[in-house]
C-alpha cells in the first residue's frame, strides 16, 4: 500500500515498532543506526543465547522489512549524509529525549528546511513539551505514569507489568496512525509537519477509561487477580483449567448474559450446580444487584462454581466446549501454544524470513492484517549492522568506495 | 488555520465496543465524517462498561462511550427492515470506508459482506476486525479483549511466579488493534488515491497483538523457549519493580538501567556506599542479591509520599513514577500540558470527560468535535445532509420501523 515511500528510521530502541509497521505496510524503511549498531541489538534473548548485535531477538522483533545503514549523527559529516537522505525521504521516525535533535541541528524546523514535505514523526516518553518532557523512563516507569500499571495484579501485592515491554510499543503503533494521518493531508496540501507522540498518553488507552473515572466521581477500578474490582463487586475473568488456566468472561447484560446463561446451563448438566443456581436472570443480574434483588456475594459464590467446574477439565476441552457451545471461554496460552495454534496455522500466519548469514529460516509473527488488494509481506529479515550502506550510501548518495573506507576509518559509518 | 487533516474521509462505522470504535475515534479526532449504525434493540456494549456518571448505569451515562465515540455522528437503524437496509446501502455509497466488528460471518449473514457492498460502491475499503480473524476453525468465535489477551499469550506473562495469570487489565487487545486498524485503513486510502482500487481488509485483533509480544514469540521460534511469568523482574534493569509507599495502596514504579543510575539512586536513598557494597556494585550481583535490594529501597520508598518519591527520583535522574490512579492522572501536570482530559458539552451530563487524541500534528492538530451521540441524536442530520432524503421519505422511514 505503501511502496511508493520512503522511511528514514532514526529509533535507537523507543519505537522502533512504528517503522515496521510502514514497512509491513510497503514502504521503504532505511533504519538509520549509530556505528556498532542500534541499542536494541545489545539486549538479549540472542539466537542460541550467543550476544551478538545481529543475533538479538528484541531487535529481530521490531526490524523486519528495513534496511539498515549505520551514520554517525554526533558528527557533522553523519548528519550532513543524513540531510541528502531526507532531501528524498517521505517520512523520519525519531526518538530522542526532547532538545537532542535541535542540538543536532537534526530537529523538525530544520529538516522541514530541507524538505518542506517530510513528515517528522517524535516518539518520546511524554512528548515534545511539558513539565516532565525529559524525564527519565523506562516500559515500567510509563505504565505507572499512564494508568495501567495500577489496574493489574494481584489485590495483596504490588500491581503489575506484563513480561515483555509494551509502552513503546503502544506509543509506536499509534504514531504509524499519526503519520499516515500526516501524510494523508499532504497528499492535498503538499506540505508535511510535525508528530508529536506520547508514550504515557498512547498507554493510557489501556485504562479502558478508568483514567477519567475520579473526573466523574465515580471510583477507581480496584486490581483483583485476573480480574476486576468495581465499587462492590468483583468479577473474576482467570479460573483454573486441569492443565493450567483459562479465561471466561462471566458477566451480565442483554450483549454478554446469554453466554453466561449458556455456561450456567453447561455446568449444571455436569452437576456443577443447582437448577436455581442454573435458572438465575443473568440478563438482568446486574440490575437486580443495583436494587438489592441479587447481592453482590452471590457473584462470588457461582464464580468458585465456575472454578471448581473448570478445574476438572482441560483448556483444550474449555476451548472446545467454547465453540461448541457458544461460550466465552479462552485458554491462558502459553508462547508455545500461540505459534502451535491450530488457527493462527490455518490463517498462514506465521512467516518465515531466511537467514543466510546465519544459514537457518526463521518463523516470525506474520501480517498484523489481510488486505486483499495489496497484502502484507515479510519482505526483509531484520539488517545486519550497516549491512545496505554501500547500496544506500553508494547506491543512492553517489559515494564511491574510497569515500566509504574513509568514512569508516573515521568512525562515521 | 489549515483544514483538518481527514477532513475529505467519510466512514461509515459499523463497530461497537472498544477495538473497533477506538480506531474510527482517531480519524474522526483528525476531521474524518464519521457515520456510525447502532440499534436500539442491540445496543454498543460500552454503553454497559464503568466508569457511570450515576449508578445504576442507564444508556448514556457510561464514560466508556463518550470516550470512544465523540465526535461521531449516528444513525440507528433497523437492519432486518428493508427500509433500514436501503438506508445502509445508501451510506455505502456515500462512503469511503465502512468498518465492522461483528463476528467473522455476520455480515455475510445479513448480505452485506464486501463482495455485496463493492457492488454498490467499487472503490469501497472495507475493514473486518474481529478476535480471531474472517477465515480458520476459530473465526466464528466470539469474544472480549480479555479472551483476546489470554488466547495470544498475555496472560501468560503477567502474573507471579507462584500464583496464577493476574492480568493484564481488561480488554487489553482492544486496546492494541486500534493502531494497526487506523495505520491499514489510512495506508489503504492512499493506495486508492493513487490507484483507484478499494479493498478488503480482515484485521483479526489476536493477529496484530501478537506483535505486541515479538521478543517473547521469536524466543520460541527460534529458541524454543517458553517464557514464565515474572513479576515485575526485568532481564537487564535491577533495581525494577514497583515498591510500596506511606499511605493505602499507593506505590512507586522504579527502573535503574545501569551502574550510573543505581549510583544516583543510592546517593536519593542516603546511602551512597551501596554502589561498593559487593552485594550490589554490578548490575550481575544486584540481579543475585535482588531480594535484600528490594528491601533497600522499600525501606526508603515505605517512608515517603509517592509523589515526593518520583520527585526525589527524577531530580537525580532515576526512572521512576507514581503508580497513578485517575486522581494522579486528572491532575499530571504533563497530562494537564498535553491537555489529556478534554470536557465536551452533553445533554444529559451537562459536560462529558473525554481523553484527547494521544498524538499532536504541528499543522493540522486533532480536535474533538463534540460529545458522543446519544442514540438517535443524528437520524434527521444523516438522512438530510448526508444522504440528501427530503422530508416525506424520513416519514416513510420513521413509519416503517427502519430507524430502530
């Protein structure tokens, strides 16, 4: 969808993710790293558990569909390559701490003068500007500052993050959006601007509104293990399978009731309940709550019915019994589970990149989406460190190879 | 002043809940002519998600809605009427893109899959997102962002290493798939513009999460590695986690990435000889020693006021940060900077909270253009200045039960 495009990719670790959504898309993304290679490349898991900046998972993670040349941007003569290339490009991703670029003389004002269409995408930690604009961060640190953190965990301990850094994530994806939104009007006026992405308001999102809940009195949403506290009530989600954990959404309403009415059926045909346990209006449960018909302690009674029912089966029963059944039931999957799911197989989701260098293919997470014109394609394995910077450098900037060894044997590339 | 930046997309909305809405509230906060269908015999869930403005909840008192829906127009119409379903077409015709989150299979049901309605509109893009995809043994599968996160892998890695999955919080996929399914659709109307073509586009929510995972999944595809729960523990940040502090359940995020780090964090704790404690002098022997770590800085943390914590932390350039509920964020002086929370008139409320658009274009800033509608607010206005219906046909319409 995007082919006609170029993406100078300037993310040192924030954000890399937004790049390779572009590139998924079809543009293409020239990731831009300092000589030795991106920070990201430093952090493991490594293939075979060897560290080696081509080896690293997180960056294989987030770099498909780029390539990838290294140009030292403290020095002049990086920054002044850096400038031809954006003379040509549709699109640069950064993620300084506020002020580094404007130092460079790398900033918005002063590539827009050079190229008045660029679209200039700035992924911080909390935006351009602003009271905490460079404070320190890290995934945790973000999660706290945006809400989420607060909501997860366990009641009796300290709330909690997910195992693998989400906040730039989230901070990424979002600004992909933000700049084809950009690059949607310059298609009309021509002219490009600046994005300014913040990674604690994209996280945000993920308080599912509980952000304004003090705004309109009403309380916070209260941490409950795999599940959630409101005002009274507290609504389990996770409940033990024979073989590890599933989640079901037990709750009330003319949108979700029937499936609960359809589990409550389930389990008292297997004797997990009594027919007036069974028979309970769970359309209109929560308002009988509200008038005091139904207490919020009869929630928690059939919510150990509930877990005491499936604790004697498997997740896969559970998952069959789901679509059997039409109920709202999931299994809590493991990693292994999620590559070897008999769906995401029948979609062709996962793709393999090949890794000569390496000499092994890999299976990677495969198109965010199905498009039916124009599909998504896993072009490129992730770049070696500096490995298109004779084709882009050379190729494409007109340096011959005595340039490119004395830019190397000065540390530039 | 510039015009809006989408100012020229017309969407017709299709979706409910929170994945779908989220990504229409973006291009509408960027100017996009959003047209959303609700019924009033099936109504958006989000009308029954906390936070209320009152309890007991009624249609339009939950904030959930306002927040994913302002700035929309709505229509409610009846779709098993013939009527209602000529409207529908007609909007298919008006639009850009129409989106849908229904059950993979729905809209086939109700004849209106893409091949149905490229035929009144050929250039249409159409976006499908439902949890597990259009197509393979689970996409007639219904479901929530928290089956979605548990199904993906999430769950798994977010709990305790001796208790069972905590989280994450909520929907938590509907809180991913916005992004991809606003950068696709955007993406695919500049095809379009070039090309002329239009498209369908099935954006399976579990799908664009996993790449929310990446490090974890190539860990098993290529390690074959299955990561565990690990509490907060981070593998290279030590001190990281989240320590308790004076008053109830409030807390303190903390995340010391090198030795320069935990030597500013010991010099805030008042014990600057930490960093030659052999305990803790490399970032090896604080990952070994992290349980009496944490009970350091607990200690410290235990003592204080989370705010006067962050402050003390930031200042000598540690990561660290409240772990904020709604009051910390209504009033963070960066979110107040950013003007996070906006107020919009409503009707019944007086004024609505809802949260601003989470990215700031320099030229064509986002702006929220009014309250989420409540139901039927926007019937006359869609059916006379969109669709161009005179006054006799909105009767015949009203009499035949198609705006339901």
């Amino acid at each position: 969808m995007l082919s006609p495009y170029r993406v100078l990719d300037l993310t040192r670790s924030r954000g890399h993710l937004c790049g390779q959504i572009l590139g998924d898309l079809g543009a293409d993304v020239v990731q831009v790293e300092p000589p030795g290679g991106a920070p990201t490349r430093r952090r493991g898991p490594y293939v075979d558990d060897v560290p080696h900046p081509d080896r690293s998972l997180e960056w294989w993670a987030v770099s498909r569909n780029k390539r990838g040349v290294t140009l030292d941007l403290e020095r002049a003569r990086g920054r002044e390559l850096l400038r031809r290339m954006v003379a040509t490009a549709d699109f640069l991703i950064e993620s300084e701490t506020p002020g580094i670029q404007a130092a460079r003389g790398l900033d918005y004002d002063a590539l827009a003068a050079v190229n008045p269409r660029l679209v200039y995408v700035s992924i911080t930690p909390f935006g351009q500007t602003g009271p905490k604009a460079t404070w320190a961060d890290s995934d945790l640190v973000l999660l706290a500052a945006g809400g989420p953190l607060r909501l997860a965990g366990d009641e009796d301990r300290a709330p909690l993050r997910v195992g693998v850094p989400q906040a730039y994530a989230h901070a990424a994806a979002e600004a992909a959006g933000a700049a084809l939104v950009a690059h949607h009007e310059r298609a009309r006026s021509g002219r490009g601007q600046h994005v300014d992405v913040s990674a604690q308001q994209a996280v945000t999102l993920a308080t599912q509104s509980y952000l304004l809940s003090s705004a309109i009195g009403f309380p916070d949403a209260r941490r409950i293990s795999g599940g959630v506290g409101m005002g009274p009530l507290s609504v389990r989600f996770v409940h033990p399978a024979s073989d590890g954990h599933v989640s079901i959404t037990f709750l009330f309403g003319s949108s979700v009731g029937p499936f609960t009415r359809r589990l409550m059926h389930w389990i008292a045909d297997e004797g997990g309940c009594d027919a007036a346990t069974r028979d309970k209006d769970w359309i209109r449960f929560f308002d009988q709550m509200f008038s005091g018909e139904e207490s919020f302690a009869e929630v928690v009674r059939v919510q150990a019915l509930v877990a005491a029912f499936t604790r004697t089966k498997t997740k896969a029963e559970l998952l069959r019994a789901a679509v059997e059944r039409d109920l709202l039931i999931a299994p809590v999957a493991t990693t292994r589970e999620v590559v070897e799911s008999a769906q995401l197989a029948a979609r062709d989701y996962w793709r393999e990149l090949d890794h000569p260098e390496l000499g092994r293919t890999v299976r990677y997470p495969g198109p965010f989406a199905r498009a039916s014109a124009t599909p998504l394609r896993h072009r490129r394995r992730p770049p070696t460190v500096g490995e298109h910077n004779r084709e882009i450098l050379g190729g494409e900037l007109g340096l011959d190879d005595a340039d490119l060894a004395r830019l190397a044997a000065e540390g530039v590339i | 002043m510039s015009e809006a930046a989408l100012a020229d997309v017309k969407v017709l909305d299709l979706m409910w809940a929170i994945a779908g809405p989220a990504a229409t509230r973006m291009l509408a906060d960027y100017g996009a002519t959003v047209v959303r269908v609700e019924s009033t015999t099936r109504t958006d869930i989000c009308r029954t998600v906390a936070p209320f403005h009152e309890l007991p909840p009624e249609p339009e008192s939950a904030v959930v809605f306002h927040n994913m829906n302002a700035g929309k127009r709505m229509i409610t119409l009846d779709l098993a009427t013939p009527a209602g379903r000529e409207v529908l077409l007609d909007l298919v015709r008006w639009a850009d893109v129409v989106t849908e989150a229904y059950s993979a299979g729905t809209m086939r049901t109700l004849g209106f899959d893409y091949e149905a309605l490229r035929a009144v509109n050929p250039s249409l893009i159409m976006l499908s997102t439902c949890l597990m995809g259009q197509t393979g043994p689970l996409a007639s599968y219904a479901g929530f962002g928290n089956l979605a996160h548990s199904i993906t892998g999430f769950g798994a890695l977010c709990g305790w290493p001796d208790r069972a999955p905590a989280g994450p919080f909520g929907a938590y996929t509907d809180y991913i798939a916005p992004r991809f399914s606003a950068a696709a659709i955007l993406a695919a109307l500049d095809h379009r513009r070039r090309t002329g073509e239009g498209q369908h586009i099935d954006l399976a929510q579990a799908e664009a999460a996993i790449h929310f995972l990446g490090p974890a999944m190539l860990d098993y595809t290529v390690n074959g590695r299955v990561w565990a729960a690990a509490g907060n523990a981070d593998r290279d940040a030590v001190p990281h986690g989240v320590y308790p502090a004076a008053g109830d359940d409030r807390w303190v995020a903390i995340a010391v990435r090198d030795d320069a780090e935990f030597a500013a964090l010991a010099a805030v704790l008042g014990d600057p000889a930490l960093t030659r404690d052999p305990r803790f002098a490399t970032a090896e022997a604080r990952h070994a020693h992290v349980e009496a770590l944490d009970a350091v800085v607990a200690a410290w943390t235990t003592a204080r006021d989370p705010h006067e914590a962050e402050a003390a932390l930031q200042a000598a350039g540690v990561p660290a940060a409240v772990v904020a509920g709604s009051a910390d964020l209504c009033a963070d002086p960066q979110l107040v900077h950013r003007e996070h929370v906006r107020w919009l008139t409503h009707p019944t409320y007086g004024t609505t909270p809802v949260e601003n658009a989470r990215s700031r274009l320099s030229r064509t800033p986002a702006a929220v253009a009014g309250a989420a509608p409540t139901l039927g607010r926007d019937n006359h206005e869609v059916l006379e200045a969109i669709l161009g219906y005179d006054a006799d046909r909105i009767t015949d319409l009203v009499a035949a039960g198609a705006l339901g």
